[in-house]
C-alpha cells in the first residue's frame, strides 16, 4: 500500500471545453468529441462537501470504476473510452500529469433520471426505515431482522437523482414513471446482475458487497453505464470477517468521516463542513487504498 500521497487535488480548471459543470466530486468536461470526467480529491458527507480533501481519493474512484468497467462490459456496456491521457483532448495534454490515474474519456450519454440502488444487506437507510416500521420502496421487510442482516435475494430499491441535496427513494414504479417500462425494467435486471458478479467477485477478496448504486445513461437508445462504478463513493464494502447480523462493520468508505462529524457538537451538517484533523485524513485515506488493493490488486 502506498504511504507516500500524492498532491490533493480540490478543483480543476482545464481549457477548450464547450461546457464545464462540478459535482461533488468530479469536474465534468465537454467536448465535442466525448466527455472528460476528472475525480478530485474532494469528499462529501452529509451532502456537504468538505474543505479538506483526502489524498489519492480521485485516483482510487477512477482506477476502481475503470477495473469494474472493463470486468462487466459483457454484461453491460459502459460509458469509458480511456484512461490514457494520450487518448484525451490535445487541450489538455498540458495537465497530463495532474490528470493521470484520475480522469476517464467517455462518450457522451442522455442521462436517465434514477439511480439504481441494489441492496443485499440490510443497512443505511433501509434499515432505518426498517427501525420505524415504514414500506421502503414498495418493500415490506419480514419481521425480526437486524441490522446488517443478509436478505434473502438483493433488492432494487431506487432513488431519485438530485442535483442538490438528498436523493429519494422511489417504487418501482414511480422508475417507471420517469424512465419507461422497457428501460426500467431492464436497469432492474442489469443492476442486480452487475450486483450478483461484483458480490462474488468481492466475496473472493474477503469483503462483502453491502449495496451499491448505479447510474445509466442511453447512447444511440443503448443503456450504458456511467459515472463511476462500484467504488467505495457509491458502494457499502464491508470485511467478511467482521461481519454478524446485529452489528454493521466498519466500512471501506465515508462512514468513518460520517461517524467523526456525527460526534461534533458545533456542526449542524450545513454548509460550510468542518476542517477535517490528520487522523481522520489519514484514515479515510487508508480504507479508499485498501478496499482497492483488496479488489485490484494494486494502489494508485
């Protein structure tokens, strides 16, 4: 595992697109030929995005998106072109060495509106739903389950996709609703596929695939992948070892960042988040490069 970060990289400002828009976590570049998707290192909780970035993050989602990528591309097909700066736009060659390990050329796509979310544990959200008796996503839950618990065959529960604040959890058909039957109907099926092959992939490594999300995009009315793919920013990853019904393991994610801010007094999970201390820095990093290490077999 590597000990030695590289440079933290907050923002990008890279020239000769025709359009730019930031998400959380990634800068998005528009160009005629493609999009360039560059993973910084910036980190969000809350839906609050951090002042402080955690070290080779942005490497650790482009290198794991783009390992997953190309292991289920018999599955599914995928947004991703590149990830060889010689293959992005001449207009940023000069910041091959910034982009390198953490920008990925993709073709462009119309972005359907869900977000994909397959669940074989019961955990997060689920779960607190679970806790106060509530339907979740057209599901009831059998009774005398606990929290972590195995569910009997993985749930698409979708969710809404904001552009702000909070994704909601949506029916079935409330999916269909938004997208159409036919493309809703076979995210449904793609995702708990893709959900299945990565479960046994991450069971080999000694981890367990929680839940995890997908987002699609449709190409000449083709369902692609896109944005990233079962990383630890869009996937609960727990160690199969500490695992036990009635109690969640520490994950491969934000949920040690998550459990620090839940401990401060005079944060109030609004904007503008926390300077965040070394300690919490460098342990955030180290779960990001062991969950790659674990699934890869290599660190940025």
């Amino acid at each position: 595992m590597s000990d030695a970060p590289t440079k933290v990289v907050m923002s990008t400002d890279l020239p000769g697109a025709i359009n730019r828009r930031q998400g959380k976590v990634r800068d998005i570049y528009e160009y005629e030929e493609g999009l360039l998707l560059v993973a910084t290192d910036r980190i969000s909780a809350f839906d609050v995005v951090m002042p402080t970035g955690i070290p080779d993050k942005g490497k650790v989602l482009t290198q794991v998106s783009k390992f997953w990528f190309e292991k289920t591309e018999s599955i599914v097909p995928n947004h991703l072109i590149s990830t060889d700066v010689a293959d992005f736009p001449e207009a940023v060659q000069p910041y091959a060495e910034m982009l390198e390990g953490r920008a990925m050329w993709c073709r462009r796509a119309e972005v359907v509106p869900v977000e994909c979310v397959v669940r074989g544990y019961l955990a997060g959200s689920a779960w607190r739903a679970y806790q106060r008796g509530e339907v979740y996503c057209g599901y009831t839950f059998p009774e005398g389950l606990s929290e972590a618990d195995k569910l009997d065959q993985p749930l698409f529960t979708p969710t809404t996709k904001a552009d702000e604040g909070h994704d909601m959890p949506i029916t079935r058909a409330q999916c269909v609703e938004l997208c159409c039957d036919r493309h809703a109907m076979a995210m449904e099926s793609l995702s708990i596929e893709l959900y299945e092959y990565a479960w046994e992939h991450a069971r080999a490594s000694g981890l367990l695939l929680a839940d995890t999300k997908f987002e699609f995009g449709l190409v000449d009315d083709e369902l692609v992948v896109i944005d990233e793919m079962l990383t630890p920013d869009s996937s609960r990853y727990w160690d199969a070892d500490q695992w036990r019904p009635g109690h969640q393991p520490e994950g491969f994610d934000k949920q040690y960042l998550r459990d620090w801010l839940d401990g401060l007094d005079d944060w109030d999970k609004t904007p503008p988040g926390p300077e965040l201390p070394g300690h919490v820095v460098s342990r955030t990093r180290e779960l990001y490069l062991e969950l790659m290490e674990r699934l890869t077999g290599s660190t940025p």
